[in-house]
C-alpha cells in the first residue's frame, strides 16, 4: 500500500545536511523489506546502533550478520530483525525530529513519505473562479432605467438635461477606438493646439485648433466627426464596430431660439459645421484641403434640420432616405450620418452654469456652447451594450477623463446605455452601486487587456503605466457608504481604485479594529483586495494595498497619500543605501513594520513574478514583526557554520554536498541562475562564499535589527555579493519566509518593496 505522505516546514539544518534524512529514510524502507533476511547476503561488520548516516546496504548487511552470528533460529532471527529495526526507527525518528521539529509529534515518521514541502511550491493551485465571466455576462437592472421614455424623479438634474437633449436631438455622440492610442489623441486635443504656427498665417482655416483663452474657454476647440442619433438613439448604429467601439461621449448642441437673428442652419452653414446624411462617408480626414471640401463633398452636404427630418422619419415611418435614396420598407438599423463638430472650448455646462466654476454660462449671451468657438466638454459618457465587460471599461475611462480634465469639470457627468434596439438607458448611482456589489460578489475580475501586457514587472510601457494610473475608478462616497469593507477591497484589488477611495476604506476599518479592541478587520480587508488582485493577476492594484496598508497602519491620527504621487508605483529604497550603520539611529527613525498579513495561500496561488513580488514584501514584513526572521537567521548561521567545520576537514564531505545540492536544485526547483559550481566545491571557494554569507548574516544577529530595516541593509548587501548562489539562495528563501521560486532578482524585488513599506512607515 502506498504509504501515507508528510508535509512539513524544513529548517536551516535539514536544507544544509538534507542528505542525512534522505539516507535514513532510504535504510528504514530497505529494513522493512520482506526479504530483510537472506542467507546469500554477505557478511558485513557488526551493527552500530549509533551511525544512523551509513548507506542502507551497509546497515542491511551489519544487521543479518550479528543475526547469523548469533546462531538464533529463523523464526527467533526475525523476532530479532524486527526488536533492531524498532531500535534503527526511533533513531530515524530522533534524527528527523532534530533537523524537522514539526515532525516531533509523529511516531512513525519511517512510515511516512517525508516531503519537505515546507517553502517548495511546485505546482501552483490557482483560486477558484468566480460565477460571472465579464465577457459573457450582462448586468440587467440597467434595461429598465428609462426604459418608458420619460424622466425618473429620482435622476439627477444632469441626468435629466442629458436625457432630454437626446430626445430632442440636441446632442451630438462619438465613439472611439477601444485599442491603441486613439483615447489618448483625443482627449489630449483638448489640452494642446495641433495648428503650426506657420499653417495659421499663411493658410488661416476655420477648422483650425483655437487654444484656450480666459475662464470660460479654458479648454482647446478643435473639430471632429460627430453623429446626430434619432431619438433617444434608436434605430441607428454609431460608428465603428462592436466591440471595438464600445465606449463614446456625447456633446451638447448649442441653444438657438426661434427669435434669435440667425436659425441654427444659417450658424452652422457660416461656421462650416458641416453635416451628411446617414450612409454617406464624407472621409474629412482624407477630403478637406485648406478649410474646403474636395470631391464632391460639398455637394453632399445637407443641413442639420434635415438630418432631424431623416431621424424621425427613421423611427416613425417605413420608408427611409439613406444616401439621398428612398428606400422602401427601410431599414431595422440605419447607418450613422456624421457631423463635423467643433468640440471643446468651454467647460461642462449643466443647467445654464459651468460645473467647475458655478458661472453662469448661456448660448445665447456668447459664454456658453457655440458652433464657432466649441460645444464644450461632454455632458455625458455612454457604452453601447450591458456587458460587465463594457460598463467597468466605462468606469474606467471616467475615470481617466476626470484625470485628463480635473474632478471638478467631470464630477456628477451622467453615464448611459445607447443602443440602436432599446435607445437610451440611465445608468444611476443606485444601479452604480448594484452593479459594483455584482461585480464585487460574482465577477472575476480582470484589467485592462488592452494595457495588461503592456504594464507587466518585467517589461511595460511608461505611456501604459500612465494610463493605467488614470484608469483607477474613484469610489464616491455615496458608493463607499454603500459597500463593505470586503466588497470595496475586493473592487480595488481586482479593478484598481484611487489611493483615495482605498486609504479611506483602509482609514475606516481600522477605525473599527480600534473601537472593538480584538479585531483585525483591516488585515482582512488587505487580504481580501490581495486575493481579488491575485485573481486578477494585478501586481500594480496589490503593490497599492500593501504600501497603502502600511500608510495607513503607521499614520493613525491622518491618512493624507498625496505625498506619495501613486501608491501602485511609488518606491523609496533611500533606506537601503545608508552605509553609516552606527549613526542610523541618528540620521533617520527607525520604523517598524505593520501588523502582519497571512499570505501563505496567495503565493502558492499565482506564478506572476510581480505579484509573488509583493506578496514576499509581505511576508519579509510578517517574519520581522513575529520575530521568525530571527530565529531562523540564528539557526541558519549555526547551520552554515556546522558545514563549514566539517568542509574544511574534507574534501570528500564537500563533494558529497555538491551532489545533493545539485539533486537538491532539480527535485526542489530552487531558482537559481546556474547549477551549483563543482570546482567551488572541490577548492575552498565554497567555503569561502559560506563563510562571507554566515559573516553577513551574523550581522543582522542582534536583537533590536530584526525589528527595523538595518535588518532589510543586511539582506541587501548579502544579495549584492550573490553571483552564483545556491544553498545561501535557499537559505535566505527559508531566514525570509520565501518558497523556491524566489531568485535573486526576486528577493531583490521583495526586500526593496519591503524597504518602501517601512520608509513610509517612519
């Protein structure tokens, strides 16, 4: 039968002397053996009962020698072998529960496969997956709201105003390009002023970028192709395919009255805002030389009041005019006419009043919206389909636009539902806050895939960390209030929040953990948002939760984060590089790490270099606070010494050492760069290396450094003196709490981030 196996945490000794155990073990299986007793076997020298490190032949055969020697018959002589096998167990076991003091409780430990597991992780057990796949799922509260075509009470007044200028076919829309650089163009055309200098005086355009001027322009204009939908957006397409185009703006058209001189025709038609009727592709970009149209694109114009005529007649009647063609019997989704519009320019403008400023802002005064100095900022952001996928990409690019213009000018902008079959839905802060419970409880979580490989440890793009920090989805606190503390942790470590939203959550629940004395609720939280990351495979979001953590944990009396810029990359090894170890006390604080977090199960979850990063920053900072890091480094040195003693008496035990290291390297996976050097081993350049790296570690021996980062300074240096490691890797994986898979570059990489977390902490 095959025997039970144990798992158990090694120690210093048993990954120095390994091979001993292993040898023990062996010869207990080869004493059982049912054929233990043969008279063909050779004679061997009398048993020792107290050389527990012979081969198992050796023993086998020292035993049936004194069995034949002393003249017992075959049955007595079993009774015997079995009373000397009894006596050779305990040894084992005394021996294995020396090296291992887990196994101390086990009475048969011969009776067991011994896995030192301990540290090892070969095979990584990725957390179960949730209900929901965004791809797949829909969220669908969202298809009611709004759905009778007229306004809810309980809309905001954006909301509302949004609402209604869709349905008078006051708004214009434009969708762009989920993928490549096409948002970031854009929106940084509000900002910049493409138009050359030389371009502007020798060939002056009205379509030229007007930069922007005084407080109630205080953004670029520029021009761009827009669409006019029919009512409430139904029956009509936007441009670009689902789902590449899945996320658009809208734009509110300037407010002309009937008494006014000019109609809005004769204002658009002066300002070259040009429009086409669905079906025709004006192609501006490729069509328009010095501010006039070529190719017959002029002729093809029609003005906007007739394009309100096609709209309605799209959604009320059976024949339609598409391409200046009556089409009889119509379409059931007509294609988008376009409409060139000069954006930007004025702020948002909600209820007559600039958003970010409370001035009165009207049309017809000349300090609001205009076809010749801009229609302004969006009034509102909508995605074409109630995928979860789409929605959270929604979150996400109001988030990035609030970063782009200022919370002030975005704060409060309404976000929709268009769609050609179902028209307009409003997607409400109450359904806001339904969909993030959803999301939080049943979503796997996921980034950006657009900027997931591009934002990897290993390798990334400085533009797509950028973009990927304005992405982080800000948590109103309406929003805050209504969640939990898990729910909340979970969106910000599978999604990614601002450090704002997650200091506060942090802030408040160790508020709680004070007020209830025992508690640890926000460690659980941390480990909540961890696994969420690890979920989502997020090194930035986990890395934000531990330097957050650590913020938080050591500023309880304020929890202003602004001075670290962005948590998800924010890094300080200054702590790291102070040489004066004696005056450190004086030069700087000495701070202490937070409380610990349990991360055990995270790491054996996930193989990402970036998250297995943070996760060992983590337990570096757990095996400081809990004093393991200490025992561990003491018992280690006493280990490496012990080898040391007996390496410099033989060359014999040091090649032997060599061999099971290098057994070691393959059957453990240890992350080491190269196989263990055989000629270091059979010169005294092993012994060397060993004896530096016990050196260095019995610096990081007395009591007070475990606790503060001259603890972290000792690790650092011994890893600059690392070029082939092998033992003194596994061993500084054991000293930190670390598995296997931690190489140097790791280590490094833990030890650094641990160093941010305790700069922060001072």
């Amino acid at each position: 039968d095959a025997k039970d196996i144990l798992v158990c945490q090694p120690s210093a000794r048993s990954i120095v002397f390994r091979d001993n155990l292993k040898r023990a073990v062996k010869a207990v299986d080869n004493l059982e053996d049912n054929d233990a007793v043969d008279d063909n076997d050779s004679v061997g020298s009398d048993y020792d009962q107290d050389d527990l490190v012979r081969s198992s032949r050796n023993i086998r055969a020292s035993i049936r020698g004194s069995i034949r020697r002393s003249g017992l018959t075959r049955q007595e002589s079993i009774r015997h072998l079995e009373d000397v096998v009894d006596s050779i167990t305990k040894g084992i076991n005394d021996l294995a529960n020396s090296m291992v003091p887990e196994l101390s409780d086990i009475d048969n430990v011969s009776g067991r496969d011994i896995e030192l597991e301990g540290f090892h992780v070969t095979n990584v057990k990725p957390l179960p997956r949730l209900e929901l796949n965004a791809n797949d799922s829909v969220f669908e509260p969202l298809l009611e709201s709004g759905a009778s075509g007229e306004i809810a009470s309980e809309w905001t007044e954006a909301e509302k105003e949004v609402f209604l200028i869709l349905k008078n076919q006051k708004a214009c829309v434009k969708t762009i390009k989920n993928s490549g650089t096409d948002w970031n163009d854009f929106l940084e055309k509000f900002q910049t002023s493409l138009i050359k200098e030389e371009r502007v005086s020798h060939f002056p355009s009205q379509h030229d970028d007007i930069p922007p001027h005084g407080e109630i322009f205080p953004f670029n204009s520029f021009v761009t192709s827009t669409s006019l939908l029919p009512e409430l957006g139904q029956k009509m397409r936007c441009y670009g395919q689902l789902p590449a185009y899945s996320i658009g703006l809208v734009f509110a058209l300037p407010q002309y009255s009937s008494s006014g001189k000019d109609t809005e025709d004769e204002v658009a038609r002066r300002t070259k805002t040009w429009s086409w009727p669905p079906g025709y592709f004006a192609k501006t970009e490729f069509n328009v030389e010095r501010g006039r149209l070529i190719n017959g694109r002029e002729e093809a114009l029609v003005p906007l009041s007739k394009i309100r005529e096609y709209n309605h007649e799209y959604v009320y009647k059976e024949d339609h005019w598409i391409a200046g063609k009556l089409i009889k019997g119509g379409f059931n989704v007509v294609p988008y006419n376009e409409i060139f519009l000069r954006v930007g320019g004025c702020s948002r403008i909600v209820g007559q009043k600039d958003c970010a400023s409370g001035e009165e802002r009207v049309d017809e005064k000349g300090t609001g919206r205009s076809f010749d100095r801009g229609v302004g900022l969006p009034v509102a952001l909508f995605v074409r389909t109630n995928k979860i996928s789409d929605l959270m990409a929604l979150f996400r690019i109001r988030a990035r636009i609030s970063n782009v213009f200022s919370d002030k000018h975005i704060q409060g902008i309404p976000l929709l539902l268009i769609s050609n079959e179902i028209g307009v839905r409003v997607f409400t802060d109450s359904l806001q806050q339904q969909f993030l419970k959803l999301v939080a409880h049943k979503v796997n979580p996921f980034q950006n895939p657009m900027l997931k490989p591009l934002t990897t440890v290993d390798g990334y793009k400085e533009s797509s960390i950028r973009q990927k920090m304005e992405e982080l989805i800000q948590l109103e606190k309406n929003i805050l209030h209504s969640l939990t503390y898990k729910e909340c942790a979970r969106i910000a470590g599978g999604f990614g929040v601002t450090d704002d939203s997650l200091a506060f959550i942090l802030k408040h629940a160790m508020i709680h953990d004070q007020n209830t004395n025992k508690s640890h609720k926000v460690q659980d939280v941390v480990i909540e948002g961890l696994t969420f990351a690890v979920r989502s495979g997020d090194y930035y979001t986990a890395r934000q939760l531990l330097i957050l953590y650590t913020f938080v944990a050591s500023h309880s009396e304020g929890y202003e984060v602004g001075s670290l810029g962005s948590a998800a990359t924010y890094s300080d090894t200054t702590l790291l590089k102070i040489r004066d170890r004696e005056n450190l006390s004086l030069s700087l604080p000495l701070p202490s790490p937070p409380p610990p977090l349990d991360t055990d199960r995270l790491r054996r979850a996930t193989n990402s270099n970036g998250l297995l990063a943070v996760i060992g920053a983590a337990q570096i900072l757990k095996a400081m606070k809990d004093g393991s890091a200490r025992s561990r480094t003491d018992e280690s040195c006493e280990a490496i010494e012990e080898w040391i003693e007996y390496g410099e008496k033989s060359m014999a035990f040091r090649v032997d050492s060599w061999y099971d290291q290098l057994v070691a390297q393959g059957d453990s996976h240890i992350a080491t760069a190269k196989d263990s050097n055989f000629l270091a081993f059979v010169s005294s350049k092993a012994i060397e290396n060993r004896k530096s790296f016990a050196h260095k570690l019995r610096q990081a021996a007395p009591k007070d450094n475990f606790y503060d980062v001259r603890f972290l300074r000792v690790i650092n240096d011994i890893l600059d003196n690392m070029h082939s490691p092998c033992l003194r890797l596994e061993l500084l994986q054991y000293v930190l709490s670390l598995d296997n898979r931690y190489s140097v570059t790791l280590v490094r990489r833990s030890i650094e981030l641990a160093a941010t977390c305790m700069s922060i902490s001072a």
